[in-house]
C-alpha cells in the first residue's frame, strides 16, 4: 500500500467542491429568456475572476514541530478528507487534545484528511502544512493556531482564538462546519440559525436503513408513515412541522410522483445536514420547514477499502463494498466506488425489499487550485415495501374482531407490484483564483422510472375488507445548474464572504395511472389470496406536470470582531404547466415572480456561547387551479418567514454543541380540500407554527458520547376562509405532535476484558397530536428504544485489526403503534428488527 500523501490545504476551498462558472449546458426546453439570463451569469463568473491577482507564495511549512504536551508514542488516526476546521477538530478529539482557533483563520480550507501513524506534534504538523498556521502548545494538552512567524500580513491574519474542539473519542460525531446554512462551509457556532448535522460515525453507530430512518434523531423532524410503505423515501417527513426542501449533494431532488419518488441508499451517504427554518434564499422554491441536505461519498487521497454483510430479521441479506484512494501516485485523479445489494422480507406478508446500488465518483485535481468530481449513481428498486395505508376502523379503533393485524396483506401476491430504477449523472467544479476569488458548479442530471401496482380498502362492519385497485407507471427527469462566484476579502477591521450566483431547475414528471373497482374482498380472520380479479382498465388519467425555475441570489457573511452578519437575497422566476397526454389540452400552472430574504445576526464570546436572532423567507409555487366553478384561476404560490432567536454552545474543552433555539413560522396560501367540489382544492389564509427547540451533541469523556434533542410545537390555522370548515382559525390543520424527544448514548469500552466493545442505546418519544382538524381525535403518544453494539476484534488479536461486528435493534420492546393516522387512513408503525453487520476495513 503506498505511503500516505501529505495533506495540503487551499485557500477558499469547500469541502465538496462545486463547479466554475463555464460553458456549462442550459436545461433542454428553457425559455429564451431563462437562457439569456444563465448565459449572462457564466460570462460574469469567468469575467471577474479573471482579474483577480496571482495566489501569494504558500507559507513555508514548520520550522519544527509544536512541543508536546502528553506521550511522544506515535498513534494509528483515520481522520476523513473536508474542510480543515472539521479535520483538526476531530483531530484534536481523538488525539484527546484541546485545540483553539477562530474559524475565519480556517474559513474556506481544504484537508485531505490524516492517515497513519502520527505522534500530536507530527499529526498537527501534517493537517496544517501550507496554510501558514501552526499549533502551539500553551497547557498540558492544549494547543492554539497561531500564524508562523514567516507568514507575516501575507500570510493567515491573526485572530482572536476561541477553541472549539477538545477531549472526545473518535466516534466524530460532531461537525464543526456544515454548507447547508450558508451554501458554503461555515462554522456551524458562527452561522445565526438552527443547523444540525449527522455524521458518518453516527451513521455507521444507529445504523439506519432508510433516508427517513438517518433523520429519526434530529431535532423538530417529524418523519411519517412507517417502512410498511416506501414509495417515496425522501419526501415523507416534515420540518418544524412543515414540509422541507431535499437536497442530494446540494442540489434538489426530482420531484416524483407515486412510484418515481428518488431515493437514496444511506450507505452510499457521507452524513447529512439540516437547516431549520425557510431555506429559499439558498435554494429556490420550498416549504418554510427547513432543508435536508445529504451528502454522497466522495473520492479520498488515501487509500480506503471496506466490505460489508449483512443479516438479521425477516430473512435479510446484504453486502457492500466502499473502496477509495487515488488512482496515479502523484494523487491527481481519485476515485470511490461505493455498492449495495440486498434482499428481504419485510413486516407485511407478501411484501419484500430488493435494491441493487452502484455510486462511481472521480476527482481531478490538476493543480492544488482547481478541482473536477463527477458523481454517477445507478439504484434499481425491483421490490420495495409499499403497503397503503388501512382504515382507521380496525387500527386506530377496535373492532368485535380485534384490529388489523400489522403483517395483514390487503393486496394480492400476484398483483401487487413496485419497481423503481433511478438514474443520476454530474459533477461539481472549482476553481480558485489567489486568496479571494473562487468560481464553482454544480450540475445534476436525475432520471427516475417506476411501476406500481397495489390494492387498498378498508375494513367493514361484518369483518371483511373491501379493495379497490390502482396502477400507475411513473417517469420523471429532472435537471439542476448552480452557478456561484465567492469573494473573499477585508475591508478594514471587516472580514467579508460573499456569495453570488444563478441557479436553475427543471422537472418534468409523467403520471399515468388508472383505477378499477369490483376486487374481491378479504375476510380479516380467515383472507383467502388468488381470487379472480377483474382486467386492467386501460389509463384513466394520463398527465404531464412540468416546472421551470430560474433564480439569482447574493449573500454576505460578515465578521467583525465576535460579531457576526449573515444576510441574503434572492429573485426567483417560476412558472409551470400540466399536460394532459389523452386530450392534448394544456393547463397553465404558476407563472410567478419572487423576492426572498433572510438576516441572521450573532456574537461569538470566548467561551463559545453564541447568542443569535435570524428571520427568513420561502416560496413555493403551486401546481393546480381552483375548482372551474370558482374561476378555475391558477393557484397563488404559498409564502412563509420565520423569526428565530437562540443560542449556541461550544463548550470549552469538549468537542460539544448546544443549541437552544425558538421560532416563529407563518405560512400562507396553504392549500385545503374544496368542501363544495371534492377532489379540488382552495387556498386559505395562514398556519402558524411556533415552538421550541434544544439539541446537542455531547462529548462527557473520552468513551462517553450523547446525542439529544427536544422539540414542543404548537401549530394551529390563525387565518381561513369563511367557507374553510375543514381547518377553522384555531384549529390544527394537520397531525403535528407537540412534544418529540431523542437521546442516543454511546459508550466506548477502554482496556480490560471489554476492550474493542461499544454500547450504544437510544430513546425516541414522539407525543400525542390531534388526527383531525375539529380536535375530536389523538394519535397516541409512542416511545421507542433502539440498540446498538459493535465490536473490534483488533482489540483481541492485532492480527484482525478492521474487522468488526456490529449488532442493531430497533424498536427493542417491540411495540405496536401508529406512526401516522388520519379519518381515512392509518399505517403502522415499524416492529422489532434486528440486524448484524461485519465489517472488513483495510
């Protein structure tokens, strides 16, 4: 295995490397509008950095290594590539040192990471080669990042420190940085609004098998129906309690329909992020909730290679691999390979889980200032769980026969049918030019196709299940350009970051489907499958729904002392339409403007406390029209702002962060059923949803680590119209529970006979809510624990250094519940699952 390269660090540099301003290709049906707008901001990308000034002389590396402080014995580290603040930090944490420094001293560079064996001085030496700083020790085991002494004012300004990492174990499970709340990496203490982070560590300790299942311990996420149904995987949770935008790799998914929803195996994932409160400024159109950002694996300098299996419950089988490093010796071109397969049964008879997943990544990395990834991806879905939900009558209320068994099948085994394939091609390009300049792009290219089969009812009075059935096949393709120009630079004693850039998206998705009744019905105590069944209908409804977005944006991240401003505005132009494929007849949608912003101040103290106050705004067109009785006017795009006050906290000497934050969101034109013409909507005045919330990550000793949240909400309709008698002022609007609670522990066993073992264990409370609107109905209030345990046979014998086995249960009690009723409809929720993993990593 070859030696390790020396990581360097680049100026202005993000952790996930977007894209230069360029030629890039505008979206296939942009009007010609939209293409003179994009074509003038790729012109003024390359144009304004070409004047910028050639990049200083790199500091000259240490003259020496930092004095240390603790053992001179060399350790083994496995420290992930990303920004620089995040890799000394978790340096610092599993070196068990203290490590202090201002995050503008970090701002924008770049590390491939730490592998080997290092000593602290070799190790702090290696991480900050090329960036002018160096780590000196001023206590037993701390340490500051000071300026060398040859960089002078042409090298890193000094700043004032404030330490931010410290005694912690290498789990990782705290991000210093995150991209998500500023579209570039950012100090998470530093950034005024609510940002949480789950890293690969965490992943790898809960072991989440779903996208909404990685989400389960965030705070104010509402995740909704159970595994039992799975055809959209990504959009099936809520925020704060609304919807939020999803983002892979920081660009929108595709906007699916019954069967074409995207997904994303959590394997392939890197870890994930969230912005609490409207993100529109950032990302165009979307809900007030917040975004879900996740993040795929990406290439690494040093070699990584890992082989998975995987068994447990309901006859489960998996395997995977991820292997990374570079692909020349001189590490200009990486590479990832990332795979899954698997194979199961699931809770519901009749009802399985197949995928077969294929992540290929490639980096170029011509010089130290330029960088090119290309991310593919190929996931085919031939079988996923997608149980509809059942009646309430047999769920949520007892029947003289009981209640609906949760592994009860109302389909039919030869009937029922899901396969979805998914597509995903682009690639992420920078390039900097000296210390200020840096132009990026990011484009994304998604294709989803899926067919769906299923059968639905509800159960009757004298014990039998009536059933009706519905197919459709699914197509969507989607397209996102992101364009940005970053500056950074000094005015005086002001250091400024500032983010301009045009982004762009377009979906079209394809939705035929049909609908046929006279299904054999199913006796609940004794179902009897393989009944005759009518033929398919040919396609009832036949449409093609297609949106077009276009938006310019400008922020500033301004530092002044230990003060911070973030702010932000954007100008969105968004239109759509429906075709109808039986007719040929075209029905306008949204052909909206919109201004968006967002202000967020905070003051950073020494200690790490980070008092802040932030508003901001959303935007969201909305496909459809009223009732052609009402007009049949296209519907008005949805609006929401939030304001938000809260404080962060980074404890000193722990890698730890606190967040205590409460909020204020009012959303308006949301869209309610029609009561006069069922199946068509109206627009109502306002929802408010306004709460608290508390997260923290926490590192109490070096095995011990704690990750918890608390969340209270209380949303009602504060504006309606006259006729709205579905959701009436003070009424709430939709299942939203009112208290939701986590906590996942980990302990990390040192020495002794438990040497190599970790013990992890977690608690998810979600609180009682009303199921409707007129307040007569509550969905009980649910806890669930979960387990996990991993162990390190290279604590046995050094001989089996890497592999480790690894045990998970979810739902430890197995307890029935209902993760999401409504008058019409119910699912259940997860039953116990356990899984066992060993893993290989060489």
């Amino acid at each position: 295995m070859p030696p390790p390269r020396t990581p360097h660090a680049h100026p202005a540099a993000h952790p996930n490397p977007s894209a230069a301003s360029g030629d890039a290709p505008l979206p296939p049906g942009a009007g010609p509008s939209l293409r003179a707008a994009a074509a003038a901001v790729l012109l003024l990308g390359l144009a304004v950095p070409a004047a910028a000034q050639p990049a200083p002389a790199a500091a000259p590396p240490p003259a020496g290594p930092a004095p240390e402080t603790g053992t001179h014995a060399a350790r083994q580290y496995d420290i992930p590539s990303g920004p620089l603040a995040e890799a000394i930090g978790r340096y610092a944490a599993a070196a068990g040192m203290a490590i202090s420094f201002d995050a503008a001293q970090l701002a924008g560079l770049h590390s491939d990471g730490l592998h080997g064996r290092h000593t602290v001085a070799s190790g702090f030496a290696a991480l900050l080669a090329g960036t002018g700083l160096q780590a000196v020790a001023t206590a037993p085991g701390r340490y500051v990042l000071r300026p060398l002494p040859s960089a002078g004012h042409g090298g890193v300004a000094q700043l004032e420190s404030i330490e931010v990492a410290g005694n912690a174990p290498e789990n990782g499970y705290v991000a210093a940085t995150a991209s998500v709340g500023a579209k570039t990496a950012a100090s998470r203490l530093e950034t005024p609004y609510s940002v949480a982070v789950i890293t690969r560590s965490q992943l790898d300790a809960q072991n989440p098998q779903t996208p909404t299942e990685v989400l389960r311990y965030l705070p104010g996420v509402r995740v909704g129906a159970s595994d039992t149904d799975r055809r959209s995987e990504m959009d099936n949770q809520s925020v704060r309690g609304f919807g939020a935008a999803v983002l892979i790799d920081g660009l929108r998914t595709s906007q699916g329909g019954f069967s074409n929803g995207a997904s994303l195996d959590p394997y392939l994932l890197e870890r994930v992020e969230l912005l609490s409160g409207p993100p529109s400024v950032l990302y165009g159109q979307s809900a007030p909730g917040g975004a879900i950002a996740y993040q795929s694996k990406r290439p690494t300098a040093v070699p990584l290679h890992e082989i998975m299996l995987q068994t447990g419950s309901h006859d489960r089988k998996q395997a995977a691999f991820d292997f990374a490093g570079p692909m020349d010796e001189d590490g200009r071109f990486l590479y990832r390979l990332t795979g899954v397969a698997l194979e199961s049964g699931t809770q519901v008879q009749y009802s399985e889980d197949k995928r077969v997943a294929i992540a290929p990544a490639f980096t170029w990395r011509p010089d130290t200032d330029t960088e090119l990834t290309l991310l593919f991806s190929y996931q085919h879905d031939p079988a996923k769980p997608a149980q509809r939900s059942l009646s309430w009558y047999g769920t949520y209320f007892d029947t003289p026969y009981g209640r609906i068994p949760t592994r009860f099948f109302i389909g039919e085994p030869d009937f029922n049918d899901f396969n979805r394939t998914q597509y995903t091609a682009g690639y992420e390009f920078e390039r900097r030019f000296g210390s200020v300049w840096t132009v990026r792009q990011k484009l994304k290219y998604m294709s989803v196709n899926g067919r769906y089969r299923d059968i639905y009812g509800g159960l009757e009075p004298d014990g039998t299940v009536s059933r009706t059935a519905w197919g459709s096949e699914d197509r969507s393709r989607s397209l996102n350009l992101d364009n940005q120009v970053e500056a950074a630079f000094d005015t005086g004693p002001v250091r400024h970051t500032v983010l301009a850039g045009m982004d762009y998206y377009r979906n079209q998705q394809r939705t035929p489907a049909n609908i046929w009744y006279g299904i054999p019905p199913l006796d609940l105590r004794h179902p009897v499958y393989g009944q005759p069944l009518p033929p398919p209908s040919g396609w009832t409804s036949d449409s093609e729904d297609k949106l077009e977005q276009i938006g310019f944006y400008v922020q500033d991240f301004v530092r002044y002392g230990g003060w911070r401003l973030l702010a932000g505005l954007r100008h969105d132009h968004a239109r759509s339409w429906t075709d109808d494929r039986a007719t040929g007849e075209r029905t306008p949608g949204a052909d909206d403007d919109a201004l968006t912003g967002r202000l967020g101040v905070s003051y950073v103290f020494d200690n790490g406390i980070a008092p802040y106050a932030s508003y901001s705004k959303s935007f969201e067109p909305q496909v459809g029209s009223l009732h052609p009785d009402r007009g049949g006017t296209p519907f008005r795009p949805t609006t929401g702002e939030q304001y938000e006050i809260g404080v962060k906290f980074q404890p000193e000497g722990l890698a730890s962060f606190v967040t205590l934050s409460a909020f204020d969101i009012r959303q308006q034109n949301v869209l309610t059923g029609d009561p006069t013409h069922p199946g068509y909507s109206i627009q109502k005045g306002e929802v408010r949803s306004r709460g608290l919330e508390a997260s923290a990550t926490l590192s109490l000793s070096d095995r011990l680590d704690l990750v918890g949240s608390y969340s209270f909400l209380d949303i009602e309709t504060t504006k309606a119209t006259p006729e709205d008698e579905f959701d009436p002022v003070g009424r709430v609007p939709w299942y939203a529970p009112r208290h939701m609670a986590s906590l996942w522990a980990t302990y990390a066993f040192r020495g002794g006979a438990l040497d190599g073992l970790k013990a992890g264990a977690g608690v998810r409370y979600m609180g009682s809510g009303y199921t409707d609107s007129r307040e007569q109905y509550k969905l009980r209030a649910y806890t669930l624990v979960d387990l996990g345990l991993s162990y390190d046979f290279g604590a046995l014998d050094p001989g089996l250094s890497g592999l480790q086995l690894g045990v998970n249960v979810t739902n430890l009690f197995d307890k029935v519940y209902l993760s999401d009723c409504n008058p019409y409809s119910c699912w259940w929720g997860d039953r116990r699952r356990v899984l066992a993993n060993l893993t290989y990593r060489w």
